[in-house]
C-alpha cells in the first residue's frame, strides 16, 4: 500500500472516530458496576451462615457425577441493568468503604467471609486474580472469595481441605500478612509478624516466608492457628524468593528465588538443616515446583515446560527427561511467571465461553507466564485459560481423577464372580502398563519434533536462511509463489519476510499428528490434523489466533477442510511444507 | 525483598476518567464498530483501571487505559459471545449482505473494510493510524513481537487494499 494510501487510511479512522461522542451515563456505569460489586461483597457477608462442607473422597463421585467440572470466568454486566440513580455526574466514585475489612477491636486484621461454594460441593481450587481471591467449585462455578481494597493472592490450601492460608497487603500497609481461614467454619487468623508464600506440607505442617527486618529473609513452620515453632525461624541463604513448597514426601522445602530473569532454584531439608542450590539462573529457567507424582518440573522462559530428571535435586547433571509442551509463550522478563500442580484434570473448551474440567489420567500442570494462565496436560495438550491469574492452589482433599474412576469402573448390584473381577482387574493393569509405554514412546517421539520445530522458529525469526535449508526435506513443498526448488523458496522469505513472521507464530501452536499409511507426519496448526467435525474450542482459538475469521473457519468447518497456512515436518524433524490454499 | 504497596495519590479517579475517556471510547469504537458495545466496554474499561489504580502502581494511566480498552476489545469471551450476534446484524458477512454504496463516504468504507479483518490485524491498524502508535508500542499492548506487528500490519492492509479501492470515490 502506498503512503499515500496509508496516509488516507489514517485520516479516514480519525474522520470515523469523531463521528461518535460516548454516551453521557458512561460515567454512571463505571460506578453502577463498581457499586454493585460492593453490594455483592456485603451479601456474601449476610450469609456467611452457609457452611461449605468439606467432603470425604468417597462422598466426591456421587456430587462430581459423569465427572465434567465447568470453569465459568466471570462475565462483565450489561447496559440496562444499572440502577435508577440519575444523580449528576458529582466527578467523585463512591469509596466502596472498609466494609467486612474493618479493624474490630483488639487490632486484629479482620478476615473478609468467604464465598462460599454452594451448599454441600467443595472447592476444587482457590484462584489469585487481579489482587482478589476466586474459589473454583467443584460444580463448574467460579466464584469470588473476598473482595476489597487489601491484595490477597499466593493461596494454599492445607492437605485435608478444611484450611486456606493466604498473603494480605493492606492499602499503605507496608509487607504482607498471611490469613487464615477456614474453609468449614468460621475460625480465622493472622499470624503474627506477617509472611508471605505459605506451603503445606502432607502432614499439615505449613511453612512460610517472613522478612527478618535486616532485609534478610526466614523460613518460618508451624501448625494452622498455633504459634510459629520458633521466633526466630531459619535463615536463607538466598533472598528474593518467590515460591515455596514441599515435596510429596514433606522431608524438603523447594524453593525459587529471582524472578523472570532466571530463577535460582534451592532445596532445604528441615531434618538435616541443609540448604542447596540445584539449579542456577544460567539455566534459563523462570519457575519451578514439585509435581504430585514426584516428578520436578520447570518452565523456560521459551515457554517450554520440562520434567527434569530428579537426580540435579542430589546435586547432578542438569537433565531434560522430556519437554511436556513448547506451548506456553515465551516469558517476559518482567513478568511474574508461575508453575502449580493442577492434579488429575484436563480442559475441553466446551462451548463459547465455557471451560470445562474433566478427568485425566494423568497429572496436569497450571502454567502462568504473567499474562495468561494455562492448563498444559500430560498429553502435551495446552489450552489458555483465562488472564491476569498469578497463583492457582488446588485443593488436595478432592481427588477428581481417582474418585471419578472408583466411582465408575466396578460393577454394580450384578457384580459377578470375585474371579471374573480378577481377571478384570488384571486386563485394566496390564492396559495402563500398555497405555504407559506407548506414551513413554510418544513423548519421546514428541519431545524430539518438538526440538526440531524450536530450532525451526528461532531459525525463522532471526532469518537464519542457511538453517531453514538445511532443515529442509528434499522434497520440501511450498506454496507462495513459483518456487522451483529450496533456493527459490528462500529467495521467497527474503522478499517477504512477512511469511516467516507467521510460521513463528504458526510454531509457537500446539501440534497435530497425521497418520496414514506412511510415515507420521506432525502439522501446525493442531487443527490441520483433525476433521474439522473434531475441532474444538482449543483449535478454533488456535485458528483465530493464527488471524482466521469466522467466514473462513465457517467454510473449512462445512467441508472445505482446513486451507489455512500449515506446515509440516516429518517424524525425524525435517521441514516438510509451508503451504496455503487448496 | 519488595517493594511495599502504597496508596495512589495525584489527580483522583475523576479526573482521570475525564481526560481519558473521550479518546477511549473512540479507540472502543474502531475495534468493536459499535456505539452501544463501545460504551459498555469502556466502561468495563474503567472499572478494571480504577481497581488497579487503587492499588497504586500504574505510572502511566493512558497507556493502561488503552491496553485494557483493547484487552476488553479483543477478550475471546466477549468477542465469541457477543460478536456471533453483532456482526451479521452490524455488518453482515460475506455472504449475500449488502455491501456499501457507491457514493459511501471514505469513512464508511474504511469502517466496513475494517470490520472484516481478523481481530489482531484490526488491533494492529487501529493502533498504528489511528492512534500513530509506533510498532514497539503497538506490539507492548498487543503483547507479540514487533515482527508479529509488522506482519498483521501488513497483512490487514493487502487484505483492506481492494475494498478501500472500490469505497473511494
């Protein structure tokens, strides 16, 4: 397009704009919503005599049914439903107030109530949002804990459910204080000194971290509502750090210190009063933390999420096991990234605005790269979640997975013989040994395309034309234009290095797998490898993504297929195609 | 450790709604192409600004407040929930809808052009010409590469190119 032309465009959207004034009551409406998000925390306050009941596993399955958990994020009001106040614009917000957060007597920071899930259904999870509180409910709604003026968020939730714990900076206040809170129950406090990054540990212990006053940093223990074990609590050698936890045995601390820059990632075992550094910044990665399942995993500021082997926690070689997925965007240096086990769930974007949970059989991992929180599954699969989350704590007291299956799986009131249960019981071993091989190749198979399409998008991005050549397959097909052969195809980029903008992007998508009669071949986008019937909200967000409209996912959809652009490599990582249209 | 967090002080939300919201509603309206979603969008806007400017930390109002017009602009729900129902009924489709006049102003057609771009590459143009933002700033909001800039840009253009041709005069 000339300048000429780009200067008329410029002038045409600025002739558009002034075309239209907003609307008069648009100040109104800020504070209408505003107002109604105040009355809505001092309801919640009135029935705080609604109990949430923390269930026993085996009572879970009856309330989760088929096992489809909804994650519904919170909607923003519509015109039309503001209040009648007409009042003249008097320039001034009404100051929601100190509400639930005023200070009772004895100097106590009072506990906002929480909201709580509806009556008899758990909370799934506690979620940090934009300095708020949410508690997912196990039946698919999101709800807010507390809102108000103090900053709530690093939540934990302890081994059996019944407490949260959580950090609270109160406007002009200076460090964090960390709350307690029931879950069942009305009990509360704060504890003394303040903190901040609570950690359960499986027996209950909670550990936190609390400033020393010298600018150095301690690790605190201690039980839920008692006094820390000790005043003093043990000195770090490390300061600056930005997550703690236990692992699955609650003998070591795992902790990280530095930010998006690269973390320092340190171990700590109380018995022993051993501190050591297992991982350096050098490493390039942003967070890390312990899996339910032992496994260690850490996310690269590529966005890549490694497993890594567990002996660099003795002190060994820094080591990839396999990368679980590339599909994170890479992280900001100045964001806050971080890693949660998220337990045996996985996500189907259902509909238009719905997620929903259902069981896996594998664990998951919630993955926040300081803008968007994902859930990355086993499977390598990755879906976007929702933004501005900067903390997620599962509640470790549902079992989703495990008590959906037990919930599910045996027989019923014609249960048959104990024999014939045997042997059933025997084929479904030796099936999930079978399922756990097979996904032992895959993921090995995987993390090596995997490789292969990052060194192809670095290759990409800094136009690095000899290596996009060299990973070239012989029989590389393109299609922008009249390319002969590789060379012609290079010469291609380089007039339009647009092109390789969008394979940058195109890569940075989750996969698909196109298997026929010959060899396997991987694709980008994951939409490619499916019938369009198959698509669901993950590839559709993917395509629009990618700059598909709703005209061309319409057409592909009603059995034109997928034409978009789409690139292919082979399963020993060679570039196969970049192509578009028929 | 951190740094402490403090109340804001300065001008008062007021204010700056006042000095913000004109130009806020415009942006609004040349992502969404709407009066009435405009308005409702802005005023989210705000709500999500004024929760973070209580809390202090925002060193430059304007630009949040842009970022968070497009952010609300762009979020998947909003667009998939409500733009199914909008954009026939605003703009049509491809298919069989009436397109513009022939005497259509330069304004409409560049309107009609834009409506019928991908939601990243009229972000992009709409940050670019009409708010003259320079590519790194566009790319900060939009939260991609410079060169993912560079490309949607470019992209939207060639695709607005022949539809700009047939509205101008």
């Amino acid at each position: 397009m000339t300048v000429d032309m780009e200067s008329r465009l410029a002038q045409a959207l600025r002739a558009r704009a002034v075309e239209v004034e907003p609307d008069a009551r648009t100040w109104e409406l800020v504070q209408s919503r505003l107002r109604r998000s105040r009355q809505r925390r001092m309801v919640l306050a009135g029935a705080a005599a609604v109990a949430v009941v923390a269930l026993a596993a085996v009572a879970v399955p009856a309330l989760l049914g088929p096992g489809v958990i909804q994650f519904e994020p919170p909607v923003a009001d519509q015109p039309g439903e503001e209040d009648a106040s007409t009042g003249e614009d008097t320039g001034v917000v009404e100051d929601p107030g100190p509400g639930e957060d005023a200070q009772p007597e004895g100097g106590a920071v009072a506990v906002p109530d929480l909201e709580p899930c509806q009556e008899s259904v758990t909370t799934a999870a506690v979620i940090s949002r934009d300095g708020n509180l949410w508690t997912a409910c196990a039946n698919g709604l999101v709800v807010p804990l507390a809102e108000g003026e103090a900053t709530d968020r690093r939540p934990a939730v302890s081994p059996d459910g019944a407490a949260l714990v959580f950090e609270r900076t109160e406007p002009g206040g200076e460090f964090p204080l960390l709350v307690h809170r029931a879950l069942a129950g009305d009990a509360s406090d704060t504890i003394r000194g303040g903190g901040m990054l609570p950690a359960f540990a499986p027996d209950g212990r909670l550990a936190w971290v609390q400033d020393a006053g010298d600018g150095t940093s301690v690790i605190q223990f201690g039980e839920v509502f008692a006094e820390p074990e000790g005043e003093a609590g043990v000195p770090s050698p490390a300061e600056d750090i930005r997550s703690l936890q236990w692992d699955a045995g609650g003998e070591r601390l795992l902790y990280t210190v530095g930010g998006a820059g690269g973390i320092a990632v340190w171990t700590y075992e109380p018995a022993a009063g051993h501190f050591q550094v297992v991982l350096s910044p050098e490493a390039g990665y942003v967070a890390a933390a312990f899996g339910p399942d032992g496994t260690l995993a850490a996310l690269h500021a590529s966005g890549d999420l490694d497993v890594l082997d567990p002996q660099v926690l003795s002190g060994g070689e820094l080591l990839v096991e396999r990368t679980i997925t590339s599909g994170i965007a890479p992280v900001d240096a100045e964001s806050q990234p971080f890693l949660a086990p998220a337990g045996l769930v996985r996500v189907d974007v259902a509909s238009s605005s719905l997620l929903a949970w259902s069981h896996a059989e594998e664990p998951s991992w919630f993955v926040g790269d300081g803008a968007w929180l994902y859930l990355a599954e086993a499977s390598g699969a990755t879906t976007a979640v929702t933004e501005g989350v900067d903390g997620v704590a599962v509640n470790p007291a549902v079992e989703l997975g495990t008590a959906a299956h037990a919930g599910t799986e045996t027989g019923g009131p014609e249960a048959s013989g104990e024999a014939r249960s045997e042997v059933e019981a025997r084929q479904r071993e030796l099936e999930a040994v079978e399922r756990a091989r097979a996904a032992a190749e895959e993921a090995a198979q995987t993390a090596l395309v995997r490789g292969r399409a990052r060194t192809l998008q670095e290759a990409a991005a800094r136009r690095d034309t000899a290596t996009l050549r060299a990973m070239m397959a012989p029989d590389f097909t393109y299609s922008f234009g009249a390319a002969a052969d590789r060379d012609d195809a290079l010469a291609h980029f380089e007039a339009d290095p647009g092109l390789l903008d969008q394979l940058v992007d195109l890569l940075g998508t989750p996969h698909g797998v196109i298997e026929g009669a010959g060899p396997a071949l991987y694709v980008w986008p994951r939409a490619h490898g499916l019938d369009p019937t198959e698509w669901t909200g993950s590839e559709l967000a993917t395509l629009r993504s990618l700059g598909a409209t709703e005209a061309e996912i319409e057409a592909w959809q009603a059995g034109e297929g997928y034409t978009g652009l789409r690139a292919g490599m082979t399963a020993d990582g060679r570039w196969r195609f970049l192509v578009a249209g028929d | 450790m951190r740094q402490p967090t403090s109340s804001p002080s300065g001008p008062d939300f007021a204010d700056l709604f006042a000095a913000h919201r004109v130009e806020a509603f415009r942006l609004a309206y040349l992502l969404c192409g709407d009066r009435d979603r405009a308005d409702d969008l802005v005023a989210d806007a705000f709500v999500k600004v004024y929760r973070r400017w209580r809390k202090g930390g925002i060193d430059n109002p304007r630009a949040y407040l842009r970022r968070t017009v497009v952010n609300e602009a762009n979020s998947r729900f909003r667009r998939v929930a409500l733009e199914r129902r909008e954009a026939a009924r605003q703009w049509g489709d491809d298919r069989g809808v009436k397109g513009p006049d022939d005497q259509v102003a330069e304004s409409e057609a560049v309107a009609a052009a834009l409506a019928k771009l991908p939601v990243r590459q009229r972000s992009a143009v709409v940050l670019r010409y009409y708010a003259d933002l320079p590519e790194r700033e566009v790319a900060e909001i939009l939260g991609v590469s410079i060169g993912t800039v560079k490309s949607s840009v470019s992209r939207a253009l060639e695709r607005m190119r022949p539809l700009l041709a047939e509205g101008v005069s």
